[in-house]
C-alpha cells in the first residue's frame, strides 16, 4: 500500500512537472515553408487577403491568377481585378448612399429605383482610364500573374456624378471626392 501511495505521488509529479510545448509536425512546417515562398514569390505590394482599397487618392483592386499560358493568366486576372475594383466602387457609393438614407429618410435614397440605377451606374463605369500594374512569375511551367488595378478617386466621382439622376446624391459624391 505505502508503495502504491508513492507510485501514484511520483506519476502525479512526473505528469504535472512535464512540459506543455506545443508539438509541431511534419506537416504544419511544410505549410509554413509554402506560405513563407508564397509571400517571397508575390510583389511587395500584393497581400492575398486585400481584394479591393481605397485611399484619398485612388481606388484599387487587386488579384492573382494561374495559369499554363502567360496570355490566358493575365486575362483572368485582369478580368478579376477590374471586378474587385468595381466592388470597392461600389462599396464607396452604398456607403455615401446608405449615409443619405440614414440622414434624410427613405425617400427618394433608400427606393428601389435609387439603388438599381446606383448599381448599374457602377456597373457600367468606364474603366478604360484604370492603371494596371502587373507582376508576371514563372514556376514549373505555370504563369502567376499578380495585377493591381487602380483608378482615381476624383475621376471615378466626376464620371458617376454625370450618370447618377439624383442631384442631392451626387453632390455628396462629390463631397467625397477627395478625402
């Protein structure tokens, strides 16, 4: 019995004592490895977890793409990036819509008619004036293109301020032009 006693006092001791260190794998290093020549790998100006900004300046959209043909890389990810910049768009006009609605009601700012002209005017934005930055690296016979795309906050507003019906709306576009 007195061993027994001594035998569950050293066990408890010995289990209590040890260390908690977290145990690293084989598998958990080579995913780091990855991530860390991922980030080597894309332009310093690329963050994956950034799709769309902006700044007082300018909007951008960013985006990657891979692909066997350097041509069809590019395409997809310019394709790709001119969305995520039409998103961030977007996103600045329901915000300075929303901020209206919130101000002065329902109407005419929160109809259905407002919104669904507010979306086609983003839409239909002309972004043949947008600057595409781009990266190109190849990597086991695969093409990564890396593309910014950026266009100015002051162009963005005057093109939507013109096609937007509503004068009080696009007077606060303008507003916002430039922060």
């Amino acid at each position: 019995m007195k061993y027994l006693f001594l035998l569950i006092i050293s066990g408890l001791l010995f289990t209590n004592c040890t260390s908690t260190e977290t145990v690293t794998t084989d598998e958990d290093i080579e995913v780091e490895d990855e991530e860390a020549e991922k980030d080597r790998f894309a332009p310093e100006w690329y963050n994956e977890e950034v799709k769309s900004a902006t700044d007082s300046l300018t909007f951008s959209g960013y985006s990657y793409a891979i692909a066997d043909g350097e041509d069809r890389a590019l395409e997809q990810s310019e394709r790709s990036a001119l969305s995520n910049l039409r998103f961030e768009i977007d996103r600045f006009v329901e915000s300075v819509r929303t901020d209206l609605e919130e101000d002065n009601g329902s109407e005419p700012f929160g109809s259905q008619q407002l919104i669904m002209n507010v979306r086609n005017a983003v839409r239909n934005l002309d972004l043949s004036e947008t600057e595409i930055d781009y990266d190109i690296q190849q990597e086991n016979g695969f093409h990564h293109v890396f593309i910014k795309a950026e266009i100015s906050r002051e162009k963005v507003v005057d093109i939507l301020s013109e096609v937007i019906s509503n004068p009080t709306l696009s007077a606060s576009l303008e507003d916002e032009r430039v922060l």
